[in-house]
C-alpha cells in the first residue's frame, strides 16, 4: 500500500524525532555521560522505533 499524505507526515516526524534523539545519543557518548555500549543499545532502539513507525 502506498504512502499517503498522513503516512508521509507521521514517517517525516518519526525521522526527525529519531535524528534529535540520535544526535542526543551522539552528544552524551561525546560529553563522556555514557560509554560506547551504552549508546549503541539506545541507537539500536531508537532504530527499531524508526523501523516500526515506517512498516
């Protein structure tokens, strides 16, 4: 089934969501707040967030 305009809009603002909340990963592991393993698990679930909104 295609994409309509309310499918596009809710895969924009998962996108988004998920890009904000990567770059926050991103910024902790950074500022030394977490270590590798950790932030990778918290990516790993934001991906499988992004994953679930876009199937």
């Amino acid at each position: 089934m295609p994409f309509g305009e309310q499918d596009m809009s809710d895969v924009e603002s998962a996108v988004e969501q998920f890009l904000a909340q990567s770059d926050a990963a991103f910024e902790d592991y950074e500022q030394g707040y977490t270590d590798a393993d950790a932030t990778l698990r918290v990516l790993e679930s934001h991906i499988e967030d992004l994953r679930e909104t876009v199937e």
